[in-house]
C-alpha cells in the first residue's frame, strides 16, 4: 500500500483561481487515494462575490482540508489600485502565514514528513522560496491557457535576453510571430498587463521569472485543444503537465429563478451574455446591448451589472433597477423572452440544455465551460488576457464567432460596440448549422475523453503524481 502524504494546494484569492485549484484537489483525492491536499484559502478585499464564494469551499473530501484566512482590511492597502495589484499585495501578507503552516510539518518527531509537494497558482510565485526554505519541490498551476503561458515565457526572453523593452512592442511594425500561437499575433490583441509597464514589470516579468524555478509546471488545459502551443515551450520550461478541463465548482442554486425559467425554454434557444467576476459597461455600451438583443428576436439571459466605484477596486457591483441604464420600456419589451440579473450561477446556466449560445469575455474558465457544455462562444474580451484568448479562439482554432477580438476596458480611446456589430455576433452564435457549432460539439467530446481512463489529461495527471512522489 501507498505510504499517505501530503500536499499543499496554494490558490490566488482571485475567485477563478480558486475555484480550479480545489477542483483539481477534489480529482486528485478522489483518484489517488494515497494524497491528502490541504488548502489555505486567503480572501480578496472589494469582492464580496469572491468572499462568498471562497467560504462555500469549506464541506470537501475527507482527505481534503480547507483553512479559511480571516479577510484583510482593505483600507490596509490603498497603494493598490487594481485588482492584480491588491491579489498580490494579499499574497506577500500572507506568505509569512503559509511558512508556519509549512513549518509545522517538519517540527514534529517523525523524520520523514509527510509534506511531498506545494502546488502554488500563477500568481503565488513567491510560495517558490517557502519550498526552498524546507526542501520541498513546488510545482506551478497555471490556471490560463498554454498559449498565454508561451508569450509570457517568449517576452521574458525577448526581455532578459534581447534587451527588449516590452512595453514598446505595441507601437508599430507587423503583427508578431509568437512560437506559441500558429497566426501571427496583432498588437491589438496583446494583454494590457503585459503592454503596461508597470503591470509587466512590476508583476508579470516576475511571476515568469519564477516560473522556470518550479519543479514543473501543472496548467488548465488538454492536449486535444492546444497541441501546437504544448509543443513550443524552450528547453527551459520545467516539465509541463496538462490536466484539464477543470471546471469552477459552484455552490449548489437549487431555487435559482433563472435556472427555473430556463426549464420551460426549448432547447438550444436561449443565448447567455455573461462577463465575468470584473465585467462591466457604461451606460452607453449597455444600450447598443440591449438594441442588439432586442432586434435579434432571440431568448436571452443576460448578467448585467454596474462599473465599480473608486474603492471596489474594479470589482462590479448590481443595480437596484436596470430601468436607469436600459432603453426605455426594454424590461417590458422583452419581459415574455429574457432575464436580466445581476450575478449568476454560470456554470449551471451553461450546462442548461436550453442554453444554445454564449456572449462571453473569454476569460479561460468560461471558455472551458462552454467547451465542456459544448455551448459556442461570440467573443467579447475585456481585460487582462482575454482577447489574445479571443484571437486563439476565433482565428486559430474556430471554436468561436467574432463580435470583438481587441475591446479593452482599460483603454482610454475604447470606440463603442456597436448594435448592428452585437447583433452579427448573437446571430451568428445561435446559427443551428454552422460550423462552430459543428466544431464545438466535436471538441465537447474530445474534452470530456481527456479526463477519462486512458484520456490525455487522466495519463498527464498520474505522471504527476508519480512526480510528486
């Protein structure tokens, strides 16, 4: 029999992060019935969402623990005025805290601890130096995609070793060719966090610094979907290990109103607009929305909720009344054919057969989501990597239609989306026949086979394990 160790699971407080990390804990115990994963969950201030959330991961597997971090003030952080500044800032101050967690299993009488492994998010690179401190190997969860991690690798490079300024790469010239993406790479679709200079110097640059230290490198995806992208890393990228898809659990909304409106729909008929934990437009954005939805005649279920104030950090809030920001008489309009609500289970609404199509940021958990359902997307990014995932999606591998590939929120010249543009999108993502929907439904199952007996994802996890061990 397996001597039983131990495993220590360090999610990001982001609440996407999270949610994967525990789901990839949740598979490990369940498959391998030698580990035991323990989870210190820190808490980001400003996202109650999150908080929630994060405080309804506690009930798991018995080999799974789950230590809840009491919640930091955010008035102890008013230097940080984004939500990646403020994750890490609550990271460094918990780093101290993580050390004594890890420093207790090496205090005790028995010579040969149980502790095998720390298994940090991408954002928690710092955790590298508490497993060098006590011997143990860390590995890195990447909770994006291998394409994203390859650009971070190749302008790292381009950095340490060519001397290139990063932050100027955006001015001119042709689009890139990145070893990690098969179609040459617009500026326009290249993450303001790695353009900003101070998000790239100050947070990405290091992160993919302390990459190459870690024992090897787990991410959030599968052979089937990004085989070019696996196949482009450097000789040194640590030994890299695909696991996906690993899907956000949700806490259980059994009397969720859209999901019992959902259940008289007809199948495939009603299209999903849903942005993400940060996503959020103005007034004027909302309206051009709301023309697009109601010309196009289609069943809709869309979240929408209000931009932030100064001190959420760029985490949304809800309205009180959606009457102040829509159209005039569009609640009555469209009362018989659509929801609009503020946060949703969305995982559950995707997996709702009534559900045929999704407006989405293409945040990297809502794309394998609509993969796994085999729901298409229409691309709408708005932050951080989205749009270079909405460039993959559309023009590399047709997993998705076009209503935008390089929206930004953080720009300041952003134009409008336009309604004649939306609606295009929502027509062409609901379209029974096309071909994306062909495409989709083929990479549904390729997903699903990953995960299982023999799958790629299933072989790539027990090699890991047997790493650890």
């Amino acid at each position: 029999m397996d001597k039983i160790v131990e495993l220590f699971f360090i999610p990001s407080p982001l609440m996407g992060h999270v949610g994967q990390i525990v789901h990839l804990a949740n598979l490990m115990v369940t498959r391998f019935h030698h580990l035991t994963i323990t989870i210190p969950v820190m808490h980001l201030p400003t996202d109650p969402h999150g908080t929630n959330y994060t405080h309804s991961l506690d009930d798991h597997h018995n080999r799974i623990k789950v230590i809840q971090f009491s919640p930091m003030d955010p008035d102890s952080f008013p230097d940080c005025t984004t939500a990646g500044f403020l994750a890490d800032a609550v990271i460094e101050r918990h780093k101290p805290i993580v050390r004594e967690l890890v420093a207790a299993r090496f205090n005790g009488s028995d010579p040969d601890p149980r502790l095998c492994a720390l298994v940090i998010d991408m954002f928690c690179t710092s955790m590298i130096d508490v497993g060098k401190e006590f011997g143990v190997p860390t590995y890195m969860f990447f909770t994006s995609n291998a394409a994203f991690l390859g650009i971070m690798f190749y302008f790292q490079t381009l950095h340490d070793e060519h001397g290139q300024e990063i932050s100027e790469l955006g001015n001119s010239g042709p689009p890139l060719m990145i070893p990690s993406y098969v179609e040459p790479v617009p500026f326009s679709v290249l993450p303001h966090v790695l353009l900003d200079k101070a998000s790239w110097s100050k947070r990405f640059l290091r992160y993919t610094r302390k990459y190459r230290e870690a024992k090897g490198i787990i991410i959030n995806t599968f052979q089937e979907l990004e085989p070019h992208a696996l196949l482009s890393y450097d000789n040194k990228t640590p030994p890299v290990y695909t696991v996906g898809p690993m899907l956000k659990p949700e806490k259980s909304t059994p009397n969720n109103e859209v999901l019992q409106w959902l259940e008289g729909q007809p199948k495939s008929s009603v299209l999903l607009l849903c942005f993400g934990s940060r996503g959020w437009f103005e007034v004027d954005q909302v309206r051009e929305i709301a023309i697009a939805i109601e010309r196009s005649g289609y069943r809709f279920i869309w979240s929408l909720r209000r931009p932030p104030s100064k001190d959420q950090k760029g985490f949304p809030g809800e309205y009180t009344d959606y009457n102040e920001v829509l159209p005039d008489g569009f609640l009555k309009r469209t009362a018989g054919k659509g929801k609009v609500v503020g946060w949703l289970p969305q995982t559950a609404v995707l997996a709702h057969v009534a559900v045929g199509g999704f407006v989405s940021h293409c945040g990297w958990n809502s794309i394998l989501e609509s993969l796994w359902y085999g729901v298409p997307i229409a691309t709408w990014p708005i932050y951080a990597e989205q749009q270079l995932d909405a460039h993959q999606l559309v023009k590399e591998l047709g997993l998705a239609v076009k209503i935008s590939l390089d929206y930004n929120q953080l720009n300041e010249n952003q134009s409008l989306v336009l309604a004649e543009d939306i609606e295009k999108g929502i027509r062409q993502v609901m379209d029974s026949n096309s071909e994306v929907r062909a495409k989709v439904t083929e990479m549904k199952a390729k997903s699903r086979m990953a995960l299982e007996e023999g799958g790629s994802s299933f072989t790539s996890l027990r090699h890991l394990v047997d790493d650890f061990m």
